[in-house]
C-alpha cells in the first residue's frame, strides 16, 4: 500500500514539474474561504483565458520549486495552495486573478515566478496591469516606425527641393525658347 502511494506521489511530482517548467508564469494563491460556486466562476475563467489552475500539495510542490532552481518559495507553501499557470501568455495568469480577486477578496495570492524570477503580491499586481502582447508590440513598433518617417522626411527635403529647382529652370529654358 505504502509502495503504491509513493509511487502516486511520484507520478503526480512529475506531472507537476512538466507544467511548471514549461509554464511562462505561475502564480501561487491561498484559497481559504472561497466557496464551491466562486471556485467554479474561477475554473472557468481560467479556461477561457487559457490558464491552467490547480490545487497542490504544499511538499510536492516545494520539491519541485527546489528541483527546477527557485528555492525562495518556502514561505509561499503555508496552509492551503493553489496554482495558476500560463504556458502561452505570461501575463494571463495574473490578469485572471486580479480580475477574480476584485469580486472576491477571500482569495489571496501568496506570490509566483515569472521566468525563473520570484514575483511578489505587488509585482503581479502590476503585471496584471500591463496591456496585452499585442498592444505593446503595435507601441514599440509605432515608435520606431516615427523617428525612421522623419528621418526619411529629411532626407527627402533636399532631394525633393533639387527636384523643384531643376524643374524650374527647365520651365525657365523652354518658356525662352518659346
């Protein structure tokens, strides 16, 4: 029986250390007081947005944290724990629960790992803020694309008022000739 268990255990603390290791954030939170029904309303949430949510076991998971280099997590495995971690968008998870925890203060997030690095409550606070990828992208690219318009502006005036100029002692000639 013992066997069969650990066995069990095992299993469960490789599954964990899959997901977490190709996870782009993982936020860990205290669930205490939150009932079945808003349970489910935060399931669902996080399947639409494509984040995973998970309860876990405190020892399996501090195992894994070790395993996979984060080691100041200690403190984050106290009391009853639960994950949410996002494969495919970093901020996801973070928007999730502060969009979750606005209605339902009786969910309190313990802190997270964001590539490797340890986040605290206010870092993932402020990462739930930041708009989404696409946006950044259409910013950054926008203000590269402004200074690269004027630049070719400027180098285009000299051209184009040589351009001008030519054009106007062309004028200048034939209406002589005429």
């Amino acid at each position: 029986m013992e066997k069969k268990q650990r066995l069990e255990k095992a299993r469960i603390q490789a599954e964990l250390r899959e997901k977490m290791s190709q996870a782009k954030a993982v936020i860990f939170v205290d669930f205490r007081g939150v009932n079945v029904a808003d349970d489910t309303k935060l399931r669902r949430l996080c399947r639409e947005n494509k984040v995973e949510y998970k309860v876990i076991k405190n020892t399996l998971a501090n195992r894994v944290c070790v395993e996979l280099g984060w080691d100041d997590l200690k403190d984050v495995f106290q009391g009853p724990t639960a994950m949410a971690l996002s494969t495919v968008d970093p901020v996801a998870p973070a928007k999730v629960l502060r969009a979750f925890t606005a209605e339902n203060t009786a969910l309190k997030i313990k802190g997270g790992v964001l590539e490797g690095r340890r986040l605290s409550e206010e870092k993932i606070m402020f990462l739930a803020t930041l708009p989404p990828k696409e946006e950044l992208l259409a910013k950054v690219a926008g203000s590269i694309k402004s200074p690269l318009s004027s630049l070719v502006m400027v180098l285009n005036g000299p051209l184009a008022g040589f351009a001008r100029a030519l054009n106007a002692l062309r004028e200048k000639r034939e209406s002589g000739k005429a």
